[in-house]
C-alpha cells in the first residue's frame, strides 16, 4: 500500500531520531519532559473518576467544570468563559485541530524558524505551504521585518510560540504589539503555542488570549503538571470559532480522556504553589546549563527566559546533525538545531527538564566532545 504524497513529503521528526539513538547508558536531554512528581490532587482526581467509573465517552469539547475552571485560570490573561475553552487530547493535537480547521489547500503558513517541529508538517499535512520566518539572534525573537516580506495573497496564518521551543525566547511588548498589527493589517490568523507560559523567569508572558477576535491559542497541562503521558491540552479561540473547533475535534477523537480531565480539574486551586517552586526548580537548572555551556570554548548562549530548552550556538564547521551524532555516540543525546528550521542551523537544543546531576554529566560530555573536536 502506498502511503499519501502529504505523508512522504514529511520526515521524521529529528527529535525522535535521536531518541532513538539513545542507549541504556547515554545522558538524554534531548526531550522536554519534565522530571518533576505531578501535584498528587492531579492523580488523586484521576484515580477517583476511573474507580468511580468515569470511563466513558464525554463532551467532545470536554466535561463543562472542567471548562469552566480553565477558563478561570486563564482569565489572568484576558476575559474567558467555557464557551472560549475546549478540552484536547494533548496540545500537539490542538495544534493540529486548528489548523485542519482554518487551512485550505494552497494556503500558506508563516511558521517560526527554528521552530518546534511539528508546526511546518501541520501544515503540509493540510494542503498548505508552510514559510518559515527568522526569529533574531540571541534572544530570538520574531524578525518582523522578515515577516513583512514574507507575507503574500496567499498568507493564511502566522504561528507564535512564546516561550519558545526551542530556543526559550519570550515575546516583548514591542514585538507581541508589531504582530497584533502585522496581523491585522493584513487579514491574517495568530496561532499562538503558549504551552509554557507556566516557565518564564525574566520579564512576563503576553498572551493572546485577550485577543481572541484575531487569534486562536493553544495551551496544555502536559508540561504545566507533569503529566506528559496523559496528553492535555486546550484550545481557546472566540465564541462563534469554538463551534467549528469543536466539529473538528469530534471528526479526531470524539472526546478527550475523561478520568484525567477529573484528574485537572481537581489540581487547578493548587497549581500556584506547584509552580512558584517548578519554577525556582527549572531557573537553577536554567542558570547551571547556560554557565557550563558558556564555560565551553566556541559555544555561546544567553540564558533562555522561558520554557525548559537552552539552544546555543558553536563556531565548529560542521552540521549540527552530525555534531549532535558525534556527541551522541559520546553518551549524550540533544537535538540538531537544523531538527527546528534552517535557521536553526549552527544550535544544539539541550533539555534542562532532567536533574542537575544529569545536566553536569551531559556537560561535562559536550566539553569533552566539542573540544576534541577543536582539536581533531
């Protein structure tokens, strides 16, 4: 049987390669998953809705209280009601939902460069053509001069992701400002991935969600609770959009996991303290990876403001997929920069999701590795 020419023209995620590399013995930081305990209401609230049989199908746009409290929590960021939230089986999902939903054939999508990897295939998989845009160097944020450029007839949809996979870059006023105006000067859709709006540790996270009538946004628990094998995630988009959203959501899965939206739901009142010290967590680990890495000769990074990601640069002249293989085999897997865009050429992507044990072995890998490199 052969597969559809959407499918074939998409490659394998260069994260899931070198998952794959991966032996019993190698340090992985290759993956964003957080090593954190889940708040044990989030399990107690699971267990207690599957005992008490809590199994079956549900509203496709989730269970209403569980709406409703999302929405609530959210509401930091603009003025939300259920109707403004459905419940998804992971974010990624959503990501994709929304953009089977708005995309025709044809269409193009600006997506960010680097950029998290699945952004570009969602939107081939649709029928469009994904444009990547450069973000900056440095503190990576969207070049919107680049974007002004790159903008056509055909133009559809601008992704946003703040705080940004890979590279931990987080939108200021002046640039989450320039894309409000970007986008309506010239009719086009945000779709803006805030999954780790949860991890910033300079400056604040500027939503979208209060700018519902140009934007749809994308959220999840996964990474936000540490329950990344539950697969939660959100959608929030205007009133009249939801219920085409939420069509689109029946044609996926029909319904979202029900004893784990239980499970969310009975975790929210305590997801404050959770992730004050999640946080305090994550900005040590932050600040311990960007001082090792900076320790090494002819790599360079400034230390990420949000999410759990460090993207430095190298002067090596080499690829990073065959940096990231060289160090592989060395017993520590990342992901080549080239994995997020072709302006992620020249980066490794480190996870600092893993303990500082982890994070100092990794290290101490990649200095030995990049400088036999040098030598070599």
């Amino acid at each position: 049987m052969k597969i559809s020419e959407r499918l074939g023209s998409i490659p394998m995620s260069g994260i899931r390669k070198m998952f794959d590399l991966a032996g019993p013995d190698s340090v992985n930081l290759g993956l964003g998953e957080p090593d954190l305990a889940p708040p044990k209401e989030a399990i107690e609230g699971m267990n207690r809705a599957a005992s008490g049989g809590l199994n079956k199908y549900g509203p496709t746009a989730g269970i209403p209280e569980l709406r409703k409290g999302v929405a609530e929590w959210f509401s930091r960021y603009g003025e939300l009601s259920a109707d403004n939230v459905m419940i998804t089986p992971s974010g990624s999902s959503a990501l994709l939902e929304a953009t089977q939903a708005f995309i025709d054939p044809g269409d193009e999508v600006l997506i960010p460069s680097p950029g998290f990897v699945i952004y570009g295939p969602h939107a081939q998989l649709a029928g469009g053509r994904p444009v990547e845009y450069k973000l900056t160097e440095g503190d990576f944020l969207p070049d919107t001069e680049d974007m002004k450029s790159l903008i056509t007839k055909k133009t559809k949809m601008i992704v946003v992701n703040s705080p940004s996979n890979p590279t931990g870059g987080v939108l200021d006023k002046t640039i989450f400002k320039a894309l409000l105006d970007l986008a309506e000067d010239h009719d086009v859709m945000i779709l803006s991935d805030e999954v780790y709006d949860a991890y910033i540790y300079e400056g604040e996270h500027l939503s979208f969600m209060d700018h519902l009538d140009r934007a749809v946004v994308i959220n999840g628990f996964s990474k936000m609770m540490a329950v990344t094998g539950w697969r939660m995630g959100a959608i929030f988009s205007n009133a009249e959009t939801m219920n085409d959203l939420i069509k689109m959501q029946y044609h996926v899965c029909a319904s979202p996991n029900m004893p784990a939206q239980y499970g969310l739901l009975n975790a929210l009142p305590v997801m404050d303290g959770y992730l004050d010290n999640a946080r305090r967590i994550f900005k040590a680990r932050r600040d311990l990876i960007s001082k090792r890495i900076n320790d090494i000769e002819g790599m360079s990074i400034s230390p990420p403001k949000g999410s759990f990601y460090a993207f430095p640069s190298y002067d090596l002249d080499m690829g990073s997929a065959d940096l990231a293989n060289a160090i592989a085999k060395n017993g520590l897997i990342c992901t080549p920069g080239s994995s997020f865009g072709k302006y992620g050429e020249g980066h490794l992507r480190f996870s600092y999701a893993a303990d500082e044990k982890k994070i100092n072995a990794g290290m101490d890998i990649l200095a030995d590795t990049i400088g036999k490199l040098r030598r070599g």
